[in-house]
C-alpha cells in the first residue's frame, strides 16, 4: 500500500471504485435469490399491513408518526413501502436493495478517507475491509436490517458533506450536513454519535484544532450544538414514545423487563467482554450467529482480561496520539459507535450482535490501515509486502463473507448454523420449530420448542407456540396446559389469551372463551372477539 500515487491518480480512483463495486457484488449477489427469514422480517415485510399498501399519504403518515416496533426510524418504513411497489413480497428485490445500499456506503467511505487524506491505496483498504468483512454479512444478508444499510450510507453522505463543508464553510452547505445527518437519524438512532466523529474528524485527518487554538471549545460548541441537540431529541423520542410491549416478548426470555432480571454488575461485566469479543471477531470472524443469548454471568479473569485489554489499548493510543493521531482516531471511533449499543441498558436477551459493529468497525480498519504501514519504514519493502499481503487478507475476507451469507438462505440454514455455534440459544429454537412448522415437520417443530422451554423456562412465547401446534392437531387439553403457563408467568400475555379463548370457544365453552377473548382485546388482541361476536357468540 504505497503512501503516493504520482501517476494519473484519477485512473487509479476510478479502477479502484470498480473494482470495489465489483467484488462487493460478487460475494454478495446470492443474497437476490434468499427469501425472507423469521427474524423481524415478518414484522418490517411479510406481515406488516402499512408496508403492503406501498407508498401512500397514509402510509406516509404512520410511518412518520409510528414507534412501531419500539424505534422511530420513518425512513426504513418509507423503503420498504418503495420496495414493495416494486418487488410486492419477492424477498430477492429487498436483499438486492440492501446490497445496493452497502455499495454504496463502501465508495463514500473511500471517497471521504481519500478526499481527507490523500491517501488512494489506505482509505481503498477501510473501504475494501468494510465492503467485505463477515461481520457485516448479517447487516446486508438481513431484509430487517435495512436499518443499518441506509443509516450507514446517510452516515458517509453525511461525513462527505462535512468536509465538503470543512473545506469551504457556507451556510447552504452546513444546511445540507444537518439534512443528511436528520435522514441519517430518521433510520436508525444508533448513529447520535455522528456528532462525535464529526469532532474527531476535525482532529485528525482534517487537522482543523491547529487553525482555532484559542477559541477551540466555543468554535466546536457553535459548529456541532444543532448536530447534538438532533441527537438528544431523537433519544428522548426513542425512550419516551409508547413502547410494544407485546413485540418485545419475540425475544426476551423473561416474563420481567431484563433490567430486573440481570443486575447492573452482569450487564457491565457483559459489555466488557462483548466489547472484547468484537475486537476478536474482527481479526478471527468465527461462529457467527444471528442472535447470541444474554448469558448473564462470566468467569471472574473473563472480565478482568477485558478490562486490562481494553485499559491497554486506550493507555498506547493516548501515549502515541501526537506522533500516531490516526491510532486515537480510530480506537475512539470504535468506542465512540459501538457505545450505545454495548448492553449496559439491556433491551432484550442477546448479549451482542454483528449488526452492531457495521459503523463501529471503520474505526479498527483506519487504525490497521494506517499504522501498519508505519511499523515498516523503508518504502520499498512497505510495497513489496503490504500490496500482496492485503490483497491476500481481502481474498480471504471475502470467501468467509461469501460463505456466511450462505447461511441467510432461509430460516432453517440460518438457524441451524447459529444452533451449531452457540450455547443455549432458546430463540434459535424457537425460530427454527416455527420455520420447521411451515414445513409441515410438527414433531420437530414441538421438539426445538421444547428445547427453548428448556433452556429458557420463562420463555412465554414458546408456551404459547407450542399450544397453538396441539390446538391445530386437535390436542385442546395440550394446547390450553400449554397457554395456562404461558399466561402464569406473564398475566399480560395478549396473545395467549387469544389463542386459548379460541380453543374454548371451538371445544363449545363459550364462557371461558368470551372471557379470554375480552381480557386479550383489553390487552391488544381483540382478533378472536371480533370473531365471536360476528358469530353471536360473545356480546
């Protein structure tokens, strides 16, 4: 990776641009015949009535005004209305859409790094890196996780406009960062730290701290207090907003919020070791999985390697901030992003997520990018070694993305491949009894909801997924034991109600079945009320 390019430097841009769109499609064009899998796909597409209408002023209106699903984010719903008019339910049109995307996102982040630092062959590494990592696999291979393709090409969009901005400051192009970092914010509020790296990128590579000495914190407040204040609103809106419950039940495992059913103690210790896993993931992407459960406890030397690794790093970056800023750029970069979504505030029973490193990832990229090159000082050997050595580590990046996309097939390659490299992943299970189930495999699916029980006794929805499968085979004295646990351990359960109403009222007890059929509209479910009533049957 030499530092200078002296000969035509466009024509190197523009191969590099290719090639980068070229290998990005190749590893992931499988993706245009995989369907939909069970994991919030159901919720964003294939059973969400708002989607199906395709773009329309209501449509607009929803998803502007909705938290469905516990997020605002309006521009993932407008999309896939988009989608939707153009593909209806081909799941292939949505994964193509979601690749587009990363394309994307990987030639604005080469265009900002180049742009800032001049540096072709570098920022073509970040972006290569970004483009073909495993550990994104999950973000673009996942219809649902639309939320991170676009919020990640918003992100870039935004940066490119920033230093745009940096390079020749004009109220129009301030405007345009805020636009884009607002449509940034409106797909997903894990990027409220863009603000942050904003700063950072003023730092280091932009160099803008040297020009403002003397007026450095009052320039910085006056530049990024909008960006900041946008940040906050949308995490008042995030945290404040009515939230659906009855949505969250798909994944917790605990009939209790997981704030109560983790102390504060476990969720520190998780975010650690979580924090230290995907720093070993990146360098060794193995076993990776759609959901990896929250196991709520870790051995002691666990926790305190974490630490001391971490401790480390952030202490040899301080050190070298000066001779090496590049090193403090990205390590801040990668705490900065993933900070938000490290666990401490637990919002369901995963312990982390692929997902999460998409953004954050960029950060340990600029750091290999830039500081190996450093530990080799004649250039000569740097252009003899590091060109063939990254050519190898993307080649086989991308066989290892090529074959964790694979696995987003459906949903019974996904799940049995998370089954294989995880521990007691009751959801897993659960995921897969259903998946098998459509099959028409009955005793498998009642086998894996077993196993979630199992594992996770309290997890209600496999109670209540295994009593629909008897109601359906005609087992009701199954079928209503089955909904009985489900509501002891959560009285709230809408949807147990339902289903247990339902079977009452088939077997002929009215009374029963009227009475759960209110107390589940009560709660959010009034499918089988409105039923009974149309029948006569409850008033």
């Amino acid at each position: 990776m030499p530092n200078k390019i002296t000969t035509n430097p466009r024509k190197y841009k523009l191969i590099i641009y290719i090639v980068l769109a070229v290998v990005t499609f190749a590893v992931y064009w499988q993706v245009n015949q995989f369907d939909f899998v069970n994991f919030d796909d159901n919720v964003y597409v294939t059973q969400n009535i708002h989607i199906q209408s395709g773009i329309t002023l209501d449509g607009v209106r929803w998803a502007f005004g909705t938290k469905y699903f516990d997020l605002w984010h309006p521009l993932i719903w407008l999309s896939f209305m988009l989608d939707y008019q153009f593909y209806g339910l081909n799941a292939g049109g949505y994964h193509v859409t979601n690749l587009i995307l990363h394309i994307m996102s990987t030639l604005l982040l080469f265009l900002l790094f180049n742009r800032m630092t001049g540096a072709i062959w570098k920022s073509a590494f970040v972006a290569a890196l970004f483009a073909l990592h495993p550990l994104h696999v999950e973000s673009v291979a996942w219809i649902a996780e639309r939320k991170d393709v676009l919020s990640a090409f918003f992100w870039m969009l935004t940066l490119c406009l920033y230093v745009s901005y940096t390079e020749k400051p004009a109220i129009r192009r301030y405007l345009l960062v805020l636009f884009s970092f607002t449509c940034a914010l409106m797909s997903k509020p894990m990027v409220v730290t863009l603000p942050v790296i904003m700063i950072l990128l003023d730092y280091w590579p932009l160099g803008r701290f040297e020009s403002k000495k003397d007026n450095l914190i009052l320039w910085q407040l006056k530049e990024k207090i909008p960006f900041f204040v946008l940040s906050a609103v949308l995490v008042i809106v995030t945290f404040q907003a009515p939230q659906n419950t009855s949505l969250k039940t798909l994944y917790a495992p605990y009939s209790k919020s997981s704030l109560d059913v983790f102390p504060l103690f476990s969720r520190i210790a998780n975010a650690l070791v979580s924090f230290v896993t995907y720093l070993e993931k990146t360098f060794w992407p193995h076993d990776l999985a759609v959901f990896y459960p929250f196991l709520g406890h870790f051995p002691f030397w666990q926790v305190l390697g974490s630490v001391l690794l971490i401790l480390v790093i952030s202490a040899a970056v301080i050190v070298m901030v000066k001779r090496l800023p590049y090193l403090f750029f990205g390590w801040l970069w990668f705490a900065a992003t993933i900070f938000p979504v490290i666990g401490v505030i637990q919002v369901g029973g995963f312990s982390m997520a692929d997902r999460y490193t998409y953004i954050p990832l960029i950060g340990i990229f600029v750091m290999l990018a830039w500081g190996i090159p450093a530990l080799i000082k004649r250039e000569e050997t740097r252009k003899k070694i590091l060109f063939p050595a990254a050519i190898a580590v993307l080649t086989i990046l991308a066989v290892l993305s090529w074959k964790q996309c694979g696995y987003w097939e459906n949903s019974i390659y996904l799940l049995n491949h998370s089954l294989r490299v995880t521990k007691y992943n009751y959801l897993a299970h659960n995921n897969l009894a259903s998946a098998l189930l459509e099959k028409g495999k009955t005793q498998e699916a009642i086998y894996h909801y077993d196993q979630s029980i199992i594992i996770a006794p309290d997890y209600v929805l496999a109670y209540n997924n295994k009593g629909v499968i008897y109601a359906k085979c005609g087992q009701y004295q199954l079928a209503i034991e089955n909904f009985n646990e489900a509501i002891r351990r959560k009285p709230d359960y809408a949807n147990a109600y339902n289903n247990r109403g339902k079977v009452y009222l088939n077997h002929g007890d009215i009374v029963s079945g009227c009475s759960d059929a209110r107390k589940a509209c009560e709660l959010g479910n009034c499918s089988t009320l409105y039923a009974a009533a149309g029948k006569g049957l409850c008033r």
